[in-house]
C-alpha cells in the first residue's frame, strides 16, 4: 500500500495529524472539525466490476479491513431525463437501502467505527442521516441512539427505532437538536455525519460513479441539494481525486442548492467572503437541506468557487414544481430533492447551464418517507 492509500486525520487549520486507528470526530487540538488527508483516486482498471456496490472501488475508499456489512450502498442508475426539452442524466441516489444518498457516508463511517473498536454510537439528523445509521447500526450490531428534531417527518423517526435506535426527539430547531448531541458525546461515540471525516469518504464515490457510469469521462456539471455539505464535499473530493489520477481534465462545476428560507451558504457566497453570514432562518418543505449553521462552510464554499460551480438559494413555491416536475418524470423524491429540480430549471432559464452540456443532477432522498408531506405540497388532499 502507497501512503495515499491510507488515510491519516488531518485538521486543515493547523495541519496536525492523527493516526486512524483510534476514532475521532473533531480535532484534539483546536476542538473543530477533522479532515482525512487526501486519497489518490484510481483508474479503470482498479474497479472490480463484479462488486455491484460503490465497493467496486475498494482500492480507493480506504478503510482498514474489507468491509463487514455493504448493503449494496451506491451503484445507483445514472438515467437519462428530458427537463424543458434538455437532455440531463439523474443520478438515482434515493434509490439506496435506507431511502437516501446517506448510506454512501454511513457505509463507510460505520464500518470503519466498528473496526477501531466503537460499539455503541450517537448520531443527530433531521432524518435521513438518522434513518442510514439506524440501519447500517443494525445491520453490524452496533448500539445507536438518534436524537431528532421533534418535528422531523414520522415516517423517518419509526424507520431509525422499526431498526432497533434508540429515537430521542428533541424540541427546537435543527441546531438546538444538534446542541443537545453534543452534550453527550462525551458518553457515547458521536458518529455525527457532518463531523467524522469517513461520511465523505463514502460520499465521494457518487463522483466515480458518475464517471464511470459516462463511460470514463466527467460531466460539465453536478447539481444537489445543499444542507451541511457531505454530498458536495463527496463530488469534489471524488472528482478531485479523478483529476488528480489524469483520469479527468477538468473539475465539473458544481452547483449546490439550498431553500432560500434557510440558505446560510448563499449569503455567505453572496457577501463574496469567505465567512459565515448571519440569516434569520425560516421553516422550509426542503427539511433535510435545514441546516442555519453548517460544519465545513468555508471549506464547502470553497470547493464551489474552485469549479465555477455557484450556490443557488430556491424559494418555496419553486422547490415544490421541481419536486412535481421530478414526479412526473417519474422521480418520486422527497420535497428536499425538489430543490434541485428547482436549481435545474434557474440554471438552464438563466443561460448559466447550456442545452448541449452534460448535466447529472442527484437525487438525494425517495418520496416514499414523505408521502403526506408531499400530497400537502402538490395539494392531493382527496385521498
Ligand atoms: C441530508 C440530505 C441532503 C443534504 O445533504 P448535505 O450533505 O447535508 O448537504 C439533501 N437531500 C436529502 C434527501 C438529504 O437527506
């Protein structure tokens, strides 16, 4: 094994490292948030092609052992989509185990957890990231207790505890759920997914496969929904690495979408800087994209700006016609995943995407946790 094969933590303030055989989630000097330092991609012929799992890249996702549990994360179709008469690829992510892209990070974080020795785990979400953990936490008989919002959708609070979590839901909003983790942590391994650094490690293969899935080549451009970041980060830190192996050219332009009721990354990019800007957040139907004070902003920022990419702050009545648009399509996501519908459209109508670039856009979470929410939005109230 070459030294990029492994994986050291590394705090990109202070650029002090950290072995990981033992497990972190924030860095032991400054107490912020830890990086791994960076993997060397691969080429065509490090796939096995037999694995029909984002484990088809093993050689590139570094974790200490094989994998004990894979639940068949990633390798989700790249499909072909006519949006206002223009040719895009959707990359199917809501079709995973857990019902979101999350199970590529968690995939990755709880293996490697399970490996260094962890064996009971604290995790936050508005969700999604709760209902991946509970999952892959059953599947590896690891103890998890979830502490959600107590508004998050039901549907999603009785996936995590159906998988046997330990569900606290907790009043206020996503960061005083967030709050609340962090007072225990100090009792139970936080394995919170916007923190430890191999969530990304899982993330980035939704790069290599969009790569791969367009026969070796990258696209012009990505569009996701943006809430903390672990799928941005996983596009640039996966097309980074292509790009570094002389597998690609260029990086795509990645275009990260947040609900303009809670769009804390817009304004940040808006002022030009590269600091936090206060925003009086309000409610949005995008509830997995809620999130008022984000880990990694400045680095998520950052990664936007290196490939031209833009962030994009949608309205309400927007993000609900790209969820109806999805739909009829025959995408049924949940109303956070409309936000990218929503940012397709603006950046098409606004010239910025051109009709003859190749465009994936990824489908984050399926419609199936949020059914009622999305009969409200799209007014299918008779059944
Ligand atoms: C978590 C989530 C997002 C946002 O992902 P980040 O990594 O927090 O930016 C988008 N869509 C869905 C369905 C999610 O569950």
């Amino acid at each position: 094994m070459t030294a990029g094969r492994d994986a050291t933590y590394i705090n990109p303030r202070t650029g002090a490292t950290w072995s990981t055989a033992a497990p972190l989630w924030k860095a032991p000097d400054d107490g912020g948030y830890i990086n791994l330092t960076p993997g060397v991609g691969l080429t065509p012929s490090d796939i096995n092609g037999l694995e029909h799992s984002f484990w088809r890249y093993r050689k590139a996702v570094r974790l200490p052992r094989p994998p004990e549990i894979t639940l068949g994360a990633g390798w989700t179709p790249l499909l072909p989509a006519i949006w206002e008469g223009v040719p895009v690829h959707m990359k199917a992510d809501y079709l995973m185990t857990s019902g979101s892209f999350k199970d590529r990070g968690t995939a990755v974080m709880l293996n490697y957890l399970k490996q260094v020795g962890v064996t009971s785990i604290l995790e936050d979400s508005s969700g999604n990231a709760g209902a991946s953990a509970a999952t892959y936490a059953a599947a590896l008989g690891i103890d998890c207790r979830i502490m959600v919002p107590a508004a998050a959708p039901a549907a999603k609070k009785i996936q995590m505890a159906a998988m046997g979590a330990d569900v606290a839901a907790i009043e206020g909003s996503r960061d005083d759920v967030a709050d609340a983790a962090l007072a225990e942590a100090d009792r139970n391994f936080y394995a919170s997914h916007n923190h430890q650094p191999f969530f990304l490690e899982g993330t980035k293969t939704v790069a290599f496969e969009i790569w791969e899935q367009l026969g070796f080549r990258a696209p012009d451009c990505v569009i996701a929904p943006l809430g903390q970041g672990s799928n941005i980060m996983g596009c640039h830190i996966g097309f980074s690495e292509l790009l570094a192996a002389g597998q690609i050219d260029t990086l795509p332009r990645i275009y990260a979408i947040q609900a303009a009721n809670c769009a804390p990354y817009h304004a940040a990019y808006e002022s030009g800087g590269t600091d936090p800007v206060t925003i009086a957040a309000q409610p949005t139907i995008a509830d997995g994209i809620a999130s008022a004070t984000p880990v990694r902003l400045r680095e998520v920022l950052a990664a936007v700006r290196e490939t031209n990419g833009t962030t994009l702050a949608v309205p309400e009545d927007e993000i609900v016609a790209g969820l109806s648009r999805l739909a009829k399509l025959g995408f049924f996501v949940e109303p956070t995943t409309g936000a990218a519908g929503a940012g397709l459209s603006r950046l098409l109508e606004s010239g910025i995407i051109k009709p003859n670039e190749t465009v994936a856009v990824i489908l984050t979470g399926s419609g199936l946790k949020a059914v009622e929410k999305i009969g409200l939005a799209l007014g299918l109230t008779d059944y």
